[in-house]
C-alpha cells in the first residue's frame, strides 16, 4: 500500500510528462474510470486536474500528516504547499496568481482492488485556500482582475 499510496501523491506534486504519456503514469495508479465522491470519473478528468495544481502551485511540496491502512483502503490526510504561481481552480471561480506562499489541508481515502486505486472520497480545505490567496476575506469574496 506504501507503494500505492507514494506513486499516487507524485502524480498530484512531480512534474508530469506531455501527451498521453501523463495519462499511463496515472493507469499505473489508478482504474479508468475511476469513481471520485461518488461519481464515475474518467482519468483523464484526473490528470487535467493535476496539471492545474502544477500550474497553480510553483515549488510544490506535500506532507504526509496522518493515515490509517485498511484491508481494501487507505485514509490519509496530507498538506500541499507552493507558491500561489498560475491560475488556480476553485468552487467559487478560478482566482489568478498572487505570488504568495499557500498550502492546503486534505482528505483522502483510496479503495482498492488488484493493487489500484478503484475509488476515492476526497475532501480539501478550499476556503483556508482562498483566504490565503487574498480572494475571500472576513468581509467576503474579492472581484478578480
């Protein structure tokens, strides 16, 4: 499960490879399609995903905080840390880069089966995020430019 479980964060933090090469590396990790909160995912929702927190995020770097290993699952929890550098994907609009160092608290827990991840329920501190980009404060949300 170590294995699963340090193959899949790389995939979220390391630079990816163009083309459809992305898209193999996260085969090796994860089932196509793959359910997410529930929902049948395509992976290639997946790497789009990543390559947006590589824009996002400059000098990225992950810490693994807690886990608990089941028989057929892996909960975790993790921080994600960079430099606010590109355009960054939000619940509320996408909130362009400010420069500043952020990082982010997350949830995951990983079912599996056959030595892939089948299934993930996933939950992110977005608005710790957002309050550290500036776009939302105690007074509300900031018009981007």
């Amino acid at each position: 499960m170590d294995d699963v479980l340090s193959r899949a964060l790389a995939l979220w933090t390391e630079s990816l490879p163009d083309g459809d090469a992305a898209l193999e590396l996260f085969r090796q990790v994860y089932a196509d399609p793959l359910v997410v909160n529930g929902v049948e995912t395509p992976l290639t929702v997946l790497v789009e995903r990543s390559r947006m927190l590589q824009t996002a995020l400059a000098g990225t770097s992950r810490e693994l905080v807690a886990r608990v290993d089941g028989r057929d699952a892996i909960a975790f929890a993790f921080r994600i840390a960079g430099e606010h550098a590109g355009p960054l994907v939000t619940p509320i609009g996408d909130v362009a880069a400010t420069g500043r160092r952020v990082e982010a608290l997350a949830m995951d827990i990983f079912e599996l089966a056959d030595g892939l991840v089948t299934g993930v329920w996933a939950v992110a501190d977005y608005l710790g995020l957002l309050v550290q980009t500036g776009a939302v404060t105690g007074l509300g949300v900031h018009a981007q430019d």
